[in-house]
C-alpha cells in the first residue's frame, strides 16, 4: 500500500466519530459536585414525600362458601327445594362483592360518607372512631358535599360551628335517596354556637351532636367534620376492593382485601362487607320459607273465616234445632265420610302434582328448579329417584356449560343421559297417575255408599252431619297449614347461611405496603445521578471545542510546543511587566523550545516566527506580543510585524497609534524607517499594520512583502509575524513561505476541532511548514491527568508557585468561587 494511501486512511479515521470514554470519564469527575448537590437534593426531595405521604395499609380476611344442609331438613319436609351444591356460587358471590348495590349497603351501614377530621402536620387527618364525638344525621335533609366544617368545643356542653362559603352557591345530598341539590348559602364564614345534643337544623345541614361516653371533651379543640358524596365513595371502594380464590385446591375460600390510609377503616369496611354478604344470602336462602309462611297465613286466613262461618252455622242450627248429638252409629258412618273426602283431597292433589310435574318435563329444558315430590306427600321411591337424578343431570350441565360450548360431545352425552332418565319417569309418572285415579274412583264410591246410608236420615239430621263433615274438613285444613306454618318456620329459623368466616379482619401490626420510602430513597440516588450524567453526557456529545494536550495529540500529529496559562493583567505584556509569573516562564520555554527548529535550519540572517489560529480571540495577537517580549528580553534584537491587516490590534499596548504602517510601506508612501517604532522594550521594535485597506491579501502577496522580510533578516535576529487567523483568510498561508517556524495557537475550550483538520490538511499538503502547537488559556486542574499536558503544566503547581509570583491573594470569596466551579 502506498504512502498516500495510508495517510488518506489515517484522515478519514480522524473525521469519523469516535467516543472518548476517558476524556467523558474526566468529565464526570469534572463535575462531581453537581452530582453531589443533585443527589442531596434527591435525598431531601424524598425525604420531604415520605414525611408527607399518608402510610397506606392493606388487610384482609377470609371466608368460606359452603352449600350447608339445614338439619331440620327431611324427605317428609313439605317444602320444595334445589339439589345442588356449591358450583358457581364463588364466582356469583366475587360477582356481588363487586357490585354497586352490595357495596351501597356497606357504605350506608357504616356512614363512610361522613369524615371526622383534625389538623395534622401536613394535613387534615382522618380521626375516624377516635374523635371524642359522633353525629346522628337526618337522611332526608341534604348535607353540605365537600366542605370541612369546623368544630370548636368551647365547654363540654357548648361548641362552635364554623364553615367558610366562598360564593354563594353549595351542593348538599339527601342520603336516604342520595339525591344532589344546589342550594342559596351566605357568602363568607358563617359561626354559630350550639349545645351539645341540640339538633343543629341549617339550610345546609342537619345533625345532631352527640358526646361519646366515657369521654371528655378538651376546651377548645378543633375538629371537622366533612359529608362526601355517596356515589363517589361507593365506587371508590366498589374498585379497591380484591376479591380472589385462596387458592387452587380450595376453591370455595375467597380472600377480601382492601387497601387504606386508615387501618380501622379497613377492619370495619371488610367485616361488614362479610355480614352484609352473609345476611343477604340467608335472605336468599330463607326466601322460599318466607314465601311459603306469607303464602301459608294468607292460606290460613281464608280458611279460618270459612272455619269460624262454619262453626257460627252449627251453632245457629243447634240454637234453632235444639240437635246437640246423633245417634252415635251415624257420626261414625259421617267421620269415615269426612275421612274419604280428605283421601279424595289429598289423591287429587297428588295427581294435579303429577300433571304440572309432567307438563314441565315436556315443555322447559331448566330442570334445576323442580319441586320435591315429598312436599304434597308422593311417597312413591321411583319418582323421588328419578326427580333426584335429573336434577343432579342438570345442574351438572350447567357447570360443564361455563366451561366447554354448545354442542360438543360431552354436553351431548349429559343430554342424552337426561333424556333417558326424564323418558323413565315419564312412564312412571303416567303408571302412578292410573294408580292415584283408581284410587280416587275407589275413594268416591265408597264415599256414595255411605252418604247413601245417611240419605235416610231424618231432614234436620242429615243437615246436622254435613254441617258438622264441613267443620271436621275445616278444622282438619286449618291444622295441616298450621302445621304447615310450624315446618316452615322451622327451617327459617335452622337456616344457616352458606357464608362463614374463617378469618375476620384485624388489625394486629403490620399492613404497611405504602408509600416505598426505600424505593423513593433509591428513585432519588438514580435520578440524582444519572440526571447529571445524561446533562454531561449530552454537554460532552454537542462539545466540539479542545481541552487538552491528549486531545490535540489525539487529533494531529503536529507536535505541542508549549502550553501558556490563564493570566489576569491590565495589558498583554505580561513577560515584561511579570517576569517572574508562571506566564513568562511559559513563554521562556516556548523561545527555548523554538531553538530546536532554527539548528536544523541552515539560514543566514534572522529567524522568522508566524502566529495564527483559526478565528479571533484565540490569544495570537498576546503570544505574538510575549514570544517577541522574550526574545527582546534575552538580548535578541526582535521586531514585531502587525500582518493582520483587516483588525489590528497591536499597537495599543505599546501607546503607538497605528496611523503609519506597513500598508503605507507596502503602497511606497512610506520607507521601513519610517514605519519602525521603538518600543520601551529594549530590543523590540514593532511595524504595525496602519490603515486597513481594501485589497490585504493582494498587499502581503507583493514583491514587497518578500523585500521586506529579506531586509529585516539583516537587521533583527528574531523576526516575528502576527498574522491573520487561518480559519477565515487565506492570508495567513500566503505569509507562511516566509515562516522559519510556525505556531498555531489553540485556545484551550475555545478552538473547535474541526479547525485541527484543516491544519491537518495544509501541513499535508506542505501549504505549512515547520509548525507547532501553542495552547493558550491552560487552566490548572487536579484532575490534569486529562487533557492539559504531561510534561506541560509547568510552573503552575504547587512546585511553581514557589517560584512564580501570583497575581493577587485568593479571597474567601474566590475559594468558595473555585469549590463551586464544575465547568
């Protein structure tokens, strides 16, 4: 590969993009101290939500689903029932504890719609059952929604109300209906002073104040009380209630948590939603009987009135005849008759059964609900049986159905199953409706028989016994719905609902779930950290300017000649009114170092020294000014030339005006004498650039440029060029043939590194020769192990201020100045 290929290379891995992991390392050290206060005011910023945040806590408690057998249940119990057992009743009661009419109740039971409240530190807190006092609120008069009313106790008898209005309209909410009403209210505080116990009757309230016993009330301590919209606080707690399975295996327990600022609120809320829940269900269960009972008195009370019309008829008809008895032989032929016609009620009863029983297995697919036969007295075992079994079927059916779809093989087979057993008691239900109807035709002509007997019987006789039949059938009615009732009532009261609690809430320590103080403690040392890394990270990626001697090397193979420091003075003579500062002894070196360029050049006459950079405020103007200082200072007989002819600058520190100079040379209107000046530096005379004219670059490319320079080289030992800044005119290039050496003065975090490139490119080219690197603006670090200068940083430690003089005592202002300095 060839020569120029391989620097091609090197250039174009020079352009690219290449992460320096160890100059952003240096700059993180850089600012440490950002990340020190950014992470202190982390700390202090989580510190200030943790003390601020209400602790939240989670209970919970534990129930138990089970389908429980009332125990006073048996196959002769007339009352019908559902087989079946606990399937889908968790999912229906996980159902209802997430309802809104379910959590309405537990609200209402437990008025979580009125907040006690005192002042707290950062907050009005919650005082729930802890506050001396509670309120008796009537429901139908609307409250004030969202507003804390205060209450001042002055005596244990008295008390103040105060509440602030600020515009004249309030919302209150009747509680019995929950209703809302915007109600006319005086603007600004209203104050009143009531007993306690007396009704506090308002256009915006209505409650009672009530002291709770045992306790004493503190003179003049402040409570609030505070009324919340009804519907707000049921959904609120409709959606932070948890209700789930224990677990797997035991499907029919289900875990209730809830989460809160308040620990006894939780308890009180979680157990009363579990006795609501368990009431309403023996509600549920307890319906039937109820039914039954209302069905059963009302039964009775037809029953009783033809009892008491029958008994006032016989007495009538004893009262009129006389009759109080028969013959002893007719009453017994009249009781097997009354004896019949029960058999002939209950037969038909059984046989209406069967018709309805029969009628609804043909006609309804829902064979869950079907009536005990047992409950109108069917003893017969077949129907019981087959009753059971297709009951059973069914309910199994409806389980597999919430879990596979219609139509597929196993529902098919549950079907037919159902099918076959449902065809079965079909026959028997029509074998056992033959049976029951030659019974009954049996029953009914031995019934005619004996009423045949009877008809022979003297007229008042025969009113006698029926009379008396009809009170026997009355009487016998009325005691079988009495009894009837009493089953009823018995089942009621051994009804147990199928919810039971295995673990209730308490509040025994613990429960805290939040706020995470350690995870805000932790969010504040991330965020405090890599807050100020992303701002440096970013700030290093968009920092394209150069900070150090590394960087340079890095960036071009031009050697470093020398590094020159940050210096504060009047002026730009530093090395000749500071001799002995750490500036001058910089520039010392740089002349020392310049030396090593001239013995390898074979020149006759004065050495010439070019300065550029790439724009303006770099310092060439103050290194040409000290370069040349130094040399003067040595004994070398230097002049100085102000080249740059578009922004002179030169002249001023030397109090020569810039009037005359080498433009006038340049144009013939003046010979060097005249455009020489001395300057009170011995050794050191200057040529300034005098008036800027139009054509500057067509001037220093002149055949009087290079006359120039040939005379100076007889008269000046050093020679040095202030030259217009490469990155902007051309102008410096053009004076660059007639450099012994060349300095490129790179401003430390000012010159940008692209400007490096173009360097790059014209040392390449050979358009600059012999030239060097000067980084100006060099700033001391500790941390100088980056960037500024193995080898460089002489004279400004603590080595060089032994020996260097320091412009001024640093101030206690100035070292808090420099502690807080990150950049």
């Amino acid at each position: 590969m060839a020569y120029d290929d391989i620097e091609d290379i090197e250039n174009s891995e020079q352009k690219s993009f290449n992460f320096d992991l160890r100059g952003f390392l240096f700059k993180l050290l850089k600012f440490w101290k950002l990340f020190v206060v950014c992470i202190i005011i982390g700390f202090f910023i989580a510190y200030s939500v943790n003390v601020r945040k209400q602790n939240i806590y989670r209970l919970s408690s534990l129930i138990s689903l089970e389908n429980d057998q009332n125990p006073f249940f048996t196959a002769n119990t007339s009352i019908s029932f559902n087989w079946g057992g606990v399937s889908g009743k968790v999912g229906k009661t996980i159902i209802a504890l997430k309802t809104r009419n379910h959590n309405e109740r537990v609200v209402d039971s437990l008025q979580f719609y009125i907040q006690y409240l005192k002042d707290g530190k950062y907050r009005k807190e919650e005082v729930y059952k802890k506050a001396p006092f509670y309120i008796e609120i009537d429901k139908n008069k609307g409250q004030l929604l969202g507003k804390p009313i205060r209450i001042k106790f002055i005596s244990n008898t008295h008390y103040e109300l105060f509440v602030a209005f600020e515009n004249n309209k309030a919302t209150t909410q009747k509680y019995s209906d929950k209703s809302l009403q915007s109600i006319t209210v005086p603007t600004g505080s209203f104050t009143k002073t009531f007993n306690v116990g007396e009704l506090v009757d308002l256009p915006f309230v209505k409650f009672t104040l009530k002291i709770k016993e045992d306790l004493t009330i503190t003179p003049n301590s402040e409570f609030f009380i505070q009324f919340l919209n009804f519907d707000a606080i049921v959904n609120g707690y409709k959606g932070q209630i948890s209700v789930s399975p224990y677990n797997k295996t035991s499907s029919s327990i289900i875990t209730l948590s809830l989460a809160g600022y308040n620990k006894q609120k939780i308890v009180d809320y979680l157990n009363a939603t579990t006795a609501i829940l368990s009431k309403t269900d023996l509600e549920r269960k307890n319906q039937y009987a109820t039914n039954t009972i209302k069905f059963i008195d009302s039964t009775l009370s037809i029953v009783n009135t033809e009892l008491k019309a029958i008994t006032d008829t016989m007495n009538a008809f004893r009262k009129q005849t006389k009759m109080f008895n028969v013959d002893k032989k007719l009453i017994q032929v009249s009781e097997k008759i009354s004896d019949l016609e029960l058999k002939e009620e209950e037969s038909q009863s059984k046989l209406q059964y069967l018709e309805i029983l029969e009628d609804y297995l043909k006609t309804k697919t829902d064979y869950t609900k079907i009536a005990a036969p047992t409950s109108v007295g069917i003893e017969e075992n077949n129907i019981s049986t087959s009753v059971s079994k297709i009951t059973a079927l069914a309910i199994q059916r409806q389980e597999l159905q919430q879990l596979v779809q219609e139509g597929s093989t196993s529902l098919q087979d549950l079907d037919g199953s159902i099918d076959a057993e449902k065809n079965v008691l079909l026959e028997t239900i029509a074998s056992t409706k033959k049976t029951i109807r030659i019974q009954l035709d049996r029953i009914r002509n031995n019934k005619a028989n004996l009423e045949s007997r009877l008809n022979e019987l003297p007229e008042d006789q025969q009113q006698y016994l029926k009379i008396q039949r009809n009170l026997d059938i009355s009487q016998e009615a009325y005691n079988v719905y009495m009894s009837k009732r009493s089953e009823a009532a018995i089942v009621k009261a051994a009804n147990i609902s199928d919810i039971s609690v295995i673990e209730a809430a308490k509040d025994i320590g613990g429960g805290l779930i939040g706020p995470n103080k350690n995870l805000n403690y932790m969010m504040a040392l991330l965020i405090g950290f890599f807050g100020p890394f992303a701002l440096v990270f970013i700030l290093f990626l968009l920092d394209n300017t150069i900070h150090g001697v590394d960087e340079v090397r890095r960036l071009s193979k031009i050697p470093v000649l020398g590094l020159v420091g940050e210096y504060k003075h009047d002026n730009n003579l530093v090395v000749y009114d500071k001799p002995k500062s750490a500036v001058a002894e910089s520039f010392r070196a740089i002349r020392s170092s310049l030396q090593f360029f001239y013995k390898k050049q074979e020149k006759k006459g004065g050495r010439t020294i070019m300065l550029t950079s790439s724009v303006s405020g770099e310092g060439k103007t103050f290194c040409s000014i000290n370069i040349a200082s130094a040399y003067a200072l040595s004994g070398k007989k230097t002049i100085l030339l102000g080249l740059d002819l578009r922004k002179p600058k030169i002249f001023g520190d030397f109090n020569i005006d810039n009037n005359i100079g080498i433009v006038n040379y340049f144009i013939g209107d003046k010979s060097l004498e005249e455009i020489t000046f001395k300057t009170h530096i011995e050794n050191l005379d200057l040529i300034t650039s005098g008036p800027i004219p139009p054509n500057p670059s067509e001037l220093l490319m002149s055949d009087a440029m290079t006359e120039l320079i040939q005379e100076l080289r007889k008269t000046y030992d050093i020679i040095v060029l202030d030259s217009p800044p490469l990155g902007l005119v051309t102008d410096a290039l053009e004076l660059s043939q007639y450099a012994d050496a060349s300095l490129f003065v790179i401003r430390l975090n000012y010159t940008k590194r692209g400007m490096l490139e173009l360097v790059n490119a014209k040392h390449k080219t050979g358009e600059l020769k012999n030239i060097s690197y000067v980084l100006n603006f060099y700033k001391h670090s500790k941390s100088h192990g980056y960037g500024y200068g193995y080898g460089y940083s002489y004279g400004y430690g603590a080595y060089g201020n032994a020996y260097h003089e320091n412009s001024r005592k640093e101030t206690v202002v100035d070292k808090i100045k420099n502690w807080l300095k990150i950049g």
